[in-house]
C-alpha cells in the first residue's frame, strides 16, 4: 500500500485528498505546515509528498529545498507534487527548479490525481492489498528480567506487579479508543504515555514501538489513515500478551 505525506493547511482540501487517497488504497499522513511535513518525513518512509505552496509556519517552496538538502538519498529524491491554484506556465517552471517533480492544479481532480500517483508509483504498489501474515507472538518478547532484577527475586512483588498490569491495561487500552473517536488529544497522548512504561516492565517492545508512535500523532495532533489500525492492533497484542501474562502468574505462583 502506496503511503502518501499531505501537507496541505486548508481544511477543505486536505478532506478533498484524503477521500481520494483512500478510495485509490493509500495510506496517508496529513500535516499542516512545511515544518510538520519536514520532520515527519525524517522519521518515517514515504513513497510521495503533496506539498502545498502557501502554508505557515514554513511554505511548500522551503519545505521541498529542505527535503532535497536532506543527506539521505531515500528522502531527498523522493517525488513531491505540489498542490496549487496558480495555472501559469512560468510558475510551474519555478516549481520545477525549486525541487517539484510535478503539480496539481486546485481544485483536484481524482482522475488527475490517479494518473499523477500512477506516474510516479509503481503498479504493484498501487494494486497491492494484502497485509503481511500477522506472527505477532508475546511468548517470544516477554520478560520478567527487569522486575526480578528489581524485586531481588522475590517472586510475590513479581505476581503483584502483573496483577496491576492486568488490571490497568484494558482501562488504558479503553482509554486510547474511546479518545481517538472523539478526538481528544490529549487524552490519547496521556493514555499512551502512561501505557508505554507499564509495557517496558514486561519487555513488550513491538507494543510499545506503536504506543509510542500512536503518542507522538497526538502530542502533533497529525492526522493519519493508519492511527485506527495501530490501535486496533495495540488491543490485538495486548490482549494477546495479557493471556500470556496470565499463564506466566499462574506458573509463579506455584513456585512460591
């Protein structure tokens, strides 16, 4: 699945695209600025950019000289397409030498902007539906190590501590949903936040590498076609794992 970076401040049209995006299957993520689109282009692979021109902050035109000045190759020849109102050939010009591969022309046009992702996309990116199997397995990152070491390897403070990890966990868990509906920020972030530590103790790092990325959407308040799923599979794992954590006490509790 193709994943697009929109930096795109206007409301109405950044709607406008993520109807499209999601109708041609691509994943997407929206930010409002040339600064936010920057950074989250630093941190994470993008196969294409929709860059606007005029947006605060930092403008498309600083946005992709930055971009193509970036020392990785991944990321600095990455195709930016810049979404403008101006139809002028000369301009178009000045947006190639600025770093543009190529424009669309406000207001979009789904058929337009179908040949443009065909153009620079490959087909099988853009026809692939299938996700990976899913192996995720708890048993194989699950580790008392830290607790024990902590405990001194008193076996009861252990049993005690994931008592409170399965009782605190579907709460947070609850809490990241439900605030993600209902777009409250900050709950999510909060949630996420004080989840993430709870799942260090038991070494859980494929859940936390999504808790945390769910955190940083938050704290940005980006918007993105994949949060749903990372969260839908936060629930997956964590319920997954507190199964296992519930055998691993009941194994415990028989050595004491």
């Amino acid at each position: 699945m193709p994943k697009i970076l929109i930096a795109e401040d206007y409301m109405f049209n950044y709607l406008l695209l993520q109807r499209f995006l999601k109708k041609l299957n691509c994943e997407f993520v929206v930010c409002d600025n040339g600064q936010k689109a920057l950074e989250e282009l630093q941190k994470q692979d993008f196969d294409l950019v929709l860059m606007d021109i005029e947006m605060p902050v930092m403008n498309g035109i600083e946005a992709v000289q930055h971009i193509r000045n970036l020392s990785d190759e991944n990321k600095n020849k990455i195709p930016i397409i810049a979404l403008t109102g101006h139809q002028q050939e000369s301009y178009f010009g000045n947006l190639n030498k600025a770093g543009f591969d190529d424009c669309l022309i406000k207001p979009i046009d789904l058929n337009d902007l179908e040949k443009k992702l065909f153009s620079y996309l490959s087909d099988k990116e853009l026809q692939e539906r299938k996700a990976e199997e899913d192996t995720y397995d708890p048993a194989k990152e699950i580790s008392l190590e830290y607790l024990n070491e902590f405990s001194e390897g008193e076996i009861d403070f252990v049993i005690e501590m994931i008592d409170v990890f399965l009782e605190n966990a579907p709460v947070f868990l609850s809490k990241i949903d439900e605030s993600y509906k209902t777009n409250d920020w900050e709950t999510l972030r909060y949630s996420a936040h004080k989840y993430s530590p709870q799942l260090a103790f038991f070494g859980l790092k494929t859940i936390i590498k999504e808790v945390d990325e769910i955190e940083e959407y938050a704290v940005k308040q980006i918007f993105s076609s994949n949060i749903q799923s990372k969260i839908d599979r936060i629930k997956k794992y964590s319920y997954m794992a507190i199964e296992k954590l519930k055998q691993l006490k009941e194994k415990l509790k028989n050595l004491t």
